[in-house]
C-alpha cells in the first residue's frame, strides 16, 4: 500500500458515495445514468467473486463489500425506488456494444484461463468503457449538475491515481500488471476531455456544466 | 506475464 493507491480508494470511495447522497438527499436520479451504475455493479460482483476464494486483508474485503452494497443500493435507488425521475429516454447508450466486445477480449487476452480469472478480467475492461453510457447521457443532454461532475471527477481521479501507484509498484516492487495499466490507461484517457471541463467551467463557480 | 495472480487491488 503506498500513498498513491490508498489516495485513489478513498477517491473512488467518495464518488461513489458522492452520487449515492446525490440521489438519496434529493430522491432523484436526473442526469444520471442507469446502464453505467448497472455496469459499474456488474464490475465489482465479476471482479470481487475472489472475496469467496482468497482473503488479503481486513482492509481489501472491507471496501471490496463496500463498493459492491453501494453500487447495487445505487442502482436500487434509480431503477426502483426514484424510477420516476430516471431520465431513460436520455440513457440511450447501446451497452451490448460495450459487453460483447469486453467479454470477447477477456476471452481472448486474460493471465489464466479459468473462471474465475476471465472474470476478473472482464471487470477489469468492463470497467475501463462502463462510464461510456454516463458521457454520452451528459453530450445528448448537453449539460450535468455540478454534483454530477464532482461524481466524475472523483471517479476518475481514482484511476489516475492508480496509474501513479502502478508507476510506484513497478519501480519499488517490480510489480507489473499488464492487463490493469493498459486498460487503467485507457479508462483515464476517457475522463481528460470531462477534466478539462471540470477545471475550467465547474471550479470557475458555473453552477452546472454546460458542453460548448 | 501469464502466470496467475493474486489480485491485490480493488
């Protein structure tokens, strides 16, 4: 554990507990999209199955349950108890575009093929395109309240931190996970444009973020 | 790498 990976848990933490509190307080789930929290449940359930196989630490199962009970009280919260105010018909994202390739790919590209294995590696690409569905929702709205976009900065802070931790790993411990960097890299990536956004509009004091 | 790991990570 170095200062760069417990800093990225904690972020990912506060996301995911920043959009729960979002939509818990104001018994709305406006702006936000469904079929990324889905993916994002279908992330952690496929990637913490070993939770049931190995133990590392009183540290790693906590949070491991922790982000699995608020992702599903997340998804509980938009499609059953605030449906009403879940915006479908601007969530239009084509998630099997997603999944069939993902899948393939961890068929295809995986440490060891078993199981358990190829799922944790499916969550791991899973994960690296299961914000795509939330972007999208906020280009075709063209706009997202400001505690929507602290949501997405947090959640994508937390990546970033880890390619930090990976670069630290690599140098102190020869640790190198090919599989979680490329595609931690290309979950990064795909958080800059909303960054730059983020630092220039919504840090500015706009109450909301507005797309150009 | 191919060797299997233990996944340390969240």
């Amino acid at each position: 554990m170095n200062v760069f990976r417990l800093l990225g848990d904690v972020s990912h933490l506060v996301a995911i507990i920043i959009l729960f509190l979002k939509i818990f307080r104001s018994k709305s789930c406006a702006g936000i999209s469904g079929k990324s929290q889905v993916l994002f449940a279908l992330v952690f359930t496929t990637r913490y199955l070993d939770l049931f196989t190995s133990f590392i630490s009183i540290y790693n199962t906590v949070m491991k349950v922790v982000f699995l009970v608020l992702s599903y009280a997340t998804v509980y919260l938009i499609y059953l108890r605030f449906r009403s105010s879940y915006d479908s018909e601007s969530d239009t994202f084509r998630v099997e575009f997603l999944l069939v390739p993902v899948a393939g790919l961890s068929f295809l590209e995986n440490y060891d093929f078993t199981p358990i294995e190829i799922l944790w590696t499916f969550s791991i690409y899973l994960e690296s395109v299961a914000i795509l569905p939330q972007l999208f929702m906020i280009t075709k709205t063209g706009e997202a309240e400001s505690i929507t976009t602290h949501y997405l900065f947090f959640l994508g802070l937390y990546r970033a931190l880890y390619l930090a931790n990976w670069v630290w790993r690599y140098h102190t411990e020869g640790f190198f996970d090919q599989i979680a960097v490329v595609s931690g890299v290309v979950q990064t990536i795909f958080y800059c444009d909303f960054f730059y956004l983020y630092v220039t509009k919504v840090l500015k004091g706009n109450s909301k973020l507005t797309l150009p | 790498t191919k060797e299997p790991m233990l996944h340390d990570e969240l």
